[in-house]
C-alpha cells in the first residue's frame, strides 16, 4: 500500500512539476507547484515525518509561494490575453491531480485512523526533530539562522531609501 | 507615555459605549406595523382643494406646471360661461413627482397642495398617474376661508377676441411657418 | 480491515456531523452578527422573515443561488470559479483537528471526539490557515479588475504578515503543553486555562488572528468604502457565497482555536463538556462581532506597521520570557 502511494504520489509530483516550467501564465505555474508541493507533503507524511510535511505546506505552500505570487501580481506579469483553446485542455491536467491527491489523501488518512501510529518503518515525532535541531545540530542551526540574519541586514541596506549625495 | 494610556483608553471605551448600546431600545419605527404620524406641514401627495362655496379652486394658470422642476403637471384649460376658468383635465403624474412643493408656492388660489398621504406605492406605474377627480377633495386644505375669486373677481363674460383692438385667441398648431 | 472500516464509518460520521452543525451555525452568525450589530446601532436588525428573522439565512441562500452566476470578460474562468471554493474548503477542513470533548466510551471502544487527531494538530490548522491566502489572491488576481487585484495584495501581504505574530504567540501554548495535539492541548489546561497563564500570547492571538480573518478592524482587503469590495467586488450569486460561508466557518474555525489554545476547550464545571465548547465557540464569535461594532479600520501602512515593529518583537519577547519562566521554575 505505501510503496504504491509513493508512486503514485511521485508521479503526481513530477507531472506537476513539468507542467509548472511549460506553463506561459506565471500564475498558472504557481498553481502547478503548489499541487507539487501538496504531493510532496503527503510524501513526507507518508515516510514517518509529519513535522516536515507540515513545513512544506506552510512555508513552501503558504509563504513562499504566495511571495511569488505577490511579486507577479505587482509587475503584472500575467498576460492579459485568454489563451486559446478549450478550457479542459488547460485545467484537466489540474483537475485529474488535484483528485489523484485527494484520493491519496483519503487512502492515508483510512490507513491511519488515529494518525499517530506508525506508518512505515519508520516515525520521526515532531519532540525528535527538536531535540536533534537544537541539540546534535545546534551549531549549524544557529549558523544558518546567522546567515538569514545577516540577508536581512544586506536586504535592508540594499532597499533603504537614499540619503541626499548618495547614488550619484 | 501618556499617549500610550490615552491610546489604550480609546480602543476599550468604544466596547463600553457599544455594550451599552446593545441593551438600549432601538429607535426603529418598524414601518408597516407602527406608523410614524408626518407633520401637518409634511409634503406627500398633492391635492386640488375647494372655495368656502364648494367651487373649484383651480384657474388654470399654469403655474404649478410651469415651476415643476421634473415636469409632472399637465392640464387643459377652459372657461365656463360666467369667464370663470377651470381645468378641463387635470393630471399629476405621481411616479416623477418628487414631492418638492414649489406647486404649492407657485398657486395663486391655494388650490393645490400638499398633504401628509405618504403611502401611495403601486406596482402598476400608471396607477401612479392621478386624473382630476382623484386628486380633487371636498375640502379648502390649509386655508378653509380663502377665496381667491372674492378679492379678484370673476373675469370679463365677453368671448376673446370680441374687443376693439383684441386679436383672436392664437391657434398655436396653425403657426407652423 | 473490519476494525479499520469502523474506524473509517466513524470518521465519515463524525465529519457529517460537524460540516451540518458547523455550516448551520455559520447561516445563523450571518444573522446573529446582524442582528447583534443593528441593536449596537439602535437598530432592530433583520426580523422580517420567521419570528424574529428565523428563516433569513435560508431565504438568503436561496436568493445567493438564483442569482446570476457572471463571470467578468477577460477573467480567468478556471482559476476565477474555482477559488470560492478554496476560501469555504480550507475554513471547513480546520475542523477536522478540533478536539470538542473528551473521548467517549461506547459499546466498549473510546471514540476521540475529534475527526482526526493528529499529533501535528496546530502545524495543520496553521497550514490551512496560510492556504487560506490562496482563494483570496487567485479570486482576486483572475477577476481582472483593479479593485481586485488591489484587495487581493491588501489580503496577501495582511495574512502573510500577521501569521508570524500569530505563530510566535501559540509558541508559549505549545511550550506548556508539550506537543503540538489540540488534545494534548486542552489536557494540559485542566487545573486553569492557557489565558491566566499567558495573557500577552492571547492578546497577541486575537489581535493577529482577526488579521487573519480579514474582520472589520482588519478588513483591508475588502475596505468597502476604499475599494468598492476588495477581491470579491467581480463575484456574484453562490461564488460570493462561497466567500461568506468561508468568512462565516472561519469564524466559528476562530472561536474554537481560541477556545482550545487559550480559554480551556471543553473543561469547565457543572455543564456537559460539549456544551462549554460550544458555549465558549459562541462566546468568542461575540467578542469578534463586537469588535466589528466598536473598531474603526486603521490605514493599511499603520497595520503593517504595527504588525512588524509591534506584535512581531512582542512575540518574540513573549516566547523568550515565557521559556525563562519554564525553565526557572523547573
């Protein structure tokens, strides 16, 4: 049974994937990796490590992707035309994903009624990847927190209105 | 500092105010049940009172027609023998109407006016439109005892057109060059 | 397999259950928020239809579906019809985590009163929660007007921006608690309520969580009197429904989150415990209503402004103080 989500759940993945980078619309291709993402969370629910599903769909599904949204809306980078064609031909590919996932979804949810019981082999809880976040891992943790610090500083110095006699 | 506390202050005295609204007596006049009484001077529906005789107030001067800024009176003109006009027909349409009273202003003889009838909704738009005998009452309105034929007179009986250096009254179809 | 088709008779049981009562309960807060609001305003507030307006959310539904169903020329069809229904779906699943009262004992099997417990419940209704941005940005992106698209980038930067207060302020909840089960959760809350425990992490809570529900002293995204109605000013006839019956079971979603993380969930004395769930739900969907009578809308830089240089560094120094707290007293 999980082997053959895990296919499933990867050609989900992959269809969507391709469909995103042949995608004309940006908004369109948005779409497309946000259902990728979705099979990917399944896939992590589905390999024992539900706290890492829960992040791809919060941070790659809902922030990150909605950035990237909210960059091609203020350009306006959409095309204004409707592409031709009938609608299914654009949405089918959509529509049929979208049910396959759901489908997964059901199937995983009626194997694990209780949901925190043991799935596969392997259960990863969410107090473990604490404890080996900030525990084994906490130098390399914090060191990449410095990182994204120090990218935050270098974004602000970089977008910080000009002060009279610079960028001349 | 301060202005931190008068910030505060300002958000948590609105929910105050509001609770207390919540439990006052809404000020609603739920209209078909309960019905509001209009002042006496209210203006609603227009009607064509009557002299202290019972006659027709109405000379026919065009003058609410003229000062209806939406246009919605129309009338025909006559003369009885005795050189007394009236209207022949007398038509307000209700549906333009917009209720200002510059009809009532403008009446030399007090004959129309306004009264405090609000309720005259229709579905049927042409309902809307009041022919002479709906809008006449057997009443003189706001003034009972004006007359405006006592101070003025009724006209001359002589037919138009009949004095010494009277032209015929204009046909106004036949002056089409 | 038997055991797992009870197992699955259950869940769908359950599910039947909380979709009927939750979206009856999402008409009747359309009603009761107007009816609430007009005699906050002296008004009577709908009472034409049924006794005292009874029988307006039905006559409602009814007009929202006979309406005309127009789609904007030039919109993007697809993506235009099917985001409604994104906003209604991602408000409806929350519930599928919330715990509403203790597991029940029947014919000699305890059934958790919960659809699905999982052990990452919080994370999943936070999930959802950023999902919702979704139906607000396509919906608003594929009608092709500027209003629209305008509330749409109100709405996105507004959810984004206010769901990292609203993490940060569950942090000391699920420090208390242990583990990121709503369960577990309210278990945790037996002796007092997580709300004397951390007062500032609530007051963070509700503040960002009505940002996060777009409700009247957040609601930029649809500003009727700046923007016409925000995202949703091209729908019509059922779709915009869909918006309020997302905007109605998000509040209700609200309530319950509220309850479970900050008011106790179902513990409470005297009363059957579901009945204090509910009771609390509905008291806190009150507060929210109230809030839409007594609150002005602030201008869209003082709410991000007072998201990122105030909520934000408040959290932050709520979860570090509270984590003090913990290990102080350990």
């Amino acid at each position: 049974m999980t082997t053959v989500l895990f296919y499933i759940l990867g050609f989900i993945m992959l269809t969507a994937t391709l469909l995103c980078i042949t995608r004309r619309n940006p908004v369109h291709a948005v779409i497309y990796l946000v259902a990728g993402f979705f099979a990917l969370a399944l896939m992590f629910y589905l390999l024992g490590a539900p706290l890492a599903a829960a992040w791809q769909i919060i941070v790659y599904a809902g922030a990150i992707m909605v950035l990237f949204l909210f960059i091609i809306m203020m350009l306006g980078l959409a095309p204004q035309e409707t592409p031709e064609g009938p609608g299914w031909r654009r949405w089918g590919p959509l529509v049929l994903l979208s049910a396959s996932l759901m489908v997964c979804t059901v199937l995983l949810i009626m194997q694990d009624p209780a949901a925190g019981k043991e799935i596969g082999d392997f259960y990863l809880a969410p107090q473990a990847v604490g404890e080996s976040l900030f525990g084994r891992y906490v130098l390399a943790v914090e060191m990449v927190s410095f990182q994204l610090l120090f990218a935050t500083i270098g974004a602000y110095l970089l977008g910080r209105p000009l002060s009279k006699g610079e960028g001349q | 500092m301060r202005n931190f506390w008068r910030d505060i202050k300002g958000t948590l005295q609105p929910f105050w105010i509001t609770l207390g609204y919540l439990f006052k007596k809404p000020v609603t006049i739920q209209y078909p049940e309960e019905k509001r009484t209009p002042p006496p001077r209210y203006r609603a529906r227009l009607v064509l009172t009557r002299d202290p005789n019972g006659g027709e107030r109405c000379v026919a001067c065009q003058l609410c027609s003229a000062a209806c800024p939406v246009d919605c009176i129309s009338m025909q003109a006559a003369e009885d023998e005795d050189g007394r006009r009236y209207a022949a027909w007398f038509r307000i349409n209700f549906s333009r109407c917009i209720f200002c009273g510059l009809c009532t202003e403008a009446c030399p003889t007090l004959a129309i006016q306004t009264t405090a009838d609000y309720e005259i909704c229709n579905r049927e738009v042409l309902n809307l439109v009041y022919e002479k005998q709906d809008l006449l009452i057997e009443s003189g309105g706001k003034d009972t005892e004006y007359n405006f034929y006592k101070h003025s007179g009724i006209g001359v009986a002589q037919v138009r057109g009949e004095g010494e250096e009277e032209h015929g009254p204009v046909d106004p179809k036949s002056l089409m060059p | 397999m038997n055991e797992m088709l009870i197992s699955l008779a259950l869940i769908l049981v359950k599910l039947g259950l909380i979709f009927g009562v939750v979206l009856t309960m999402a008409a009747y807060l359309v009603l009761a928020e107007r009816k609430i609001l007009g005699r906050m305003q002296l008004r009577y507030g709908p009472n034409r239809i049924g006794p005292g307006g009874m029988i307006e959310p039905m006559c409602d539904v009814i007009k929202l579906i006979t309406k005309e169903d127009f789609i904007p020329d030039r919109a993007d069809k697809w993506v235009f019809l099917f985001a409604p229904g994104l906003t209604a779906l991602t408000a409806l699943l929350s519930f599928a985590v919330v715990p509403f009262a203790p597991p029940l004992t029947l014919f000699g099997r305890e059934i958790p009163m919960v659809v699905c417990d999982l052990n990452i419940g919080l994370l999943y209704i936070f999930g959802l929660s950023s999902l919702a941005v979704y139906g607000v940005v396509l919906g608003g992106w594929a009608s092709n007007s500027k209003y629209s698209l305008l509330g749409a980038m109100r709405g996105l930067a507004q959810l984004l921006s206010y769901e990292l207060a609203l993490g940060l302020a569950l942090v000391p909840v699920v420090m208390s608690a242990k583990s990121f089960s709503l369960t577990e959760i309210v278990m945790a809350q037996s002796t007092w309520p997580n709300i004397l425990q951390h007062p500032l992490a609530f007051i963070i809570f509700m503040i960002s969580v009505t940002a996060e529900s777009k409700r009247t002293p957040f609601d930029m995204p649809e500003a009727e009197n700046e923007i016409v109605a925000g995202f949703h000013t091209e729908y019509s006839g059922m779709r915009l429904g869909l918006f309020f019956v997302g905007e109605y079971s998000n509040l209700i979603v609200i309530g319950a989150m509220t309850t479970v993380f900050f008011l106790g969930g179902w513990h409470g004395p005297f009363l059957p415990p579901v009945v204090w769930f509910i009771m609390k739900v509905l008291f806190v969907a009150f507060i929210f209503i109230w809030m839409r009578g007594s609150m002005p809308r602030p201008r869209y830089d003082q709410l991000m402004h007072f998201g990122w240089k105030v909520l934000i560094p408040l959290a932050l120094l709520n979860v570090v103080v509270s984590g003090a707290i913990r290990i102080a007293l350990n």
